[in-house]
C-alpha cells in the first residue's frame, strides 16, 4: 500500500488516485480475512485446532458452494454462488492490479468497484475541481457509446468517464433503437 500511495499520491487534480487506495484497502481485507479463515479450517478439519461454531459453519458455506458470512461481511455485495463469487472476486483484483500496474483505466468497470459511489463522487470532483464549479451545482449525463466496445477505447474523454458494466433490472438496451426496452 505504501508503493502505492506514491504511486497514486493524494492528488487535488486527480481524485481517482483516493478511490483507488480506498477500493485496495476493502479488497485487501476482504483477502486477508479470506486467507486467515481457509488455513484455521483447514487445521480445524485436520484436528490441529478447535472446530468453533464460525469455523463450522464457514466449512458447510464451502461445502454447499455458498459465501462464508465472515467473507459476505467484509466483501462486495452479490448473490452469487461461492464460485461464480470466487471468479467474480478474481476479475476486481485483476482489474485493480491493473489500474496499479498500467494506470488510470480509459474506461472504468463500475460494477467491478466494492463502493461504486465513491467512484461517482471523484469523477464529479475531478470535472468541478478542473472547471472550478461547485461540485453541488453537477448532475451526470449520460451519453451511451454502444457503437464502441470498452475494450476498443483508445483515449480518456475530455471530461468525465467512460465505464462499463452497468445493468439493468427490468429492461434492456436495444442496440439498434438505442433505447432502454
């Protein structure tokens, strides 16, 4: 985390820089919390330890392919099962060690941050701290780029964001109308 802060210091100019840490230090958590809870019971299950109530009920989760609650707890909301949370939980890490690794992104995955909100609140505080308006005084609009995929986009927009990974519940967009149905 250290290497990083210097990295990606606390930037007036570039707000991202915050979410970025605050992302590392939920998902480093998340992990830690993750790695300690496997080896206490896998001992706990070789008899090297006591098998508690939070242990047993962490190896039924494992066994019957749902989310331990003490990984729930500290982790990203879903309702997946254990291993399309598992697959799920590797993608955000990825995309978080890229971030440290190759810089900002041009296009953010939303979905794929643990507090999406406070990625929306820097992007409104990049844009008001570089045209020096009062961040109150912003709404988002939105400009739907479906004739480009993510993985296509070369360069950052002037301002603002570009993300994928947002879903709806209830409709879908027409590709061809461009609509929400």
């Amino acid at each position: 985390m250290e290497e990083i802060g210097k990295k990606y210091p606390t930037d007036y100019k570039e707000s991202m820089n915050t979410v970025l840490v605050q992302e590392l230090i939920r998902y480093n958590k998340l992990l830690a919390i993750m790695a300690t809870s496997l080896v206490s019971v896998k001992k706990a299950l070789k008899g090297l330890i006591v098998m508690s109530e939070e242990l047993e009920l962490m190896a039924t989760s494992l066994h019957d392919n749902q989310v331990p609650k003490m990984w729930a707890s500290k982790g990203h909301l879903s309702l997946k099962p254990l291993s399309s949370w598992i697959g799920d939980l590797k993608e955000r890490v990825e995309f978080l060690n890229n971030w440290i690794n190759h810089g900002t992104p041009k296009v953010f995955w939303i979905s794929g941050f643990y507090f999406p909100q406070a990625f929306i609140t820097g992007t409104l505080q990049n844009y008001a701290r570089k045209h020096v308006v009062a961040i109150d005084k912003l709404s988002f609009e939105f400009k739907i780029k479906d004739d480009l995929l993510y993985k296509d986009v070369v360069d950052k927009p002037e301002d603002g964001c570009y993300v994928w990974g947002i879903y709806l519940e209830g409709s879908r967009w027409d590709m061809k109308k461009h609509i929400i149905n």
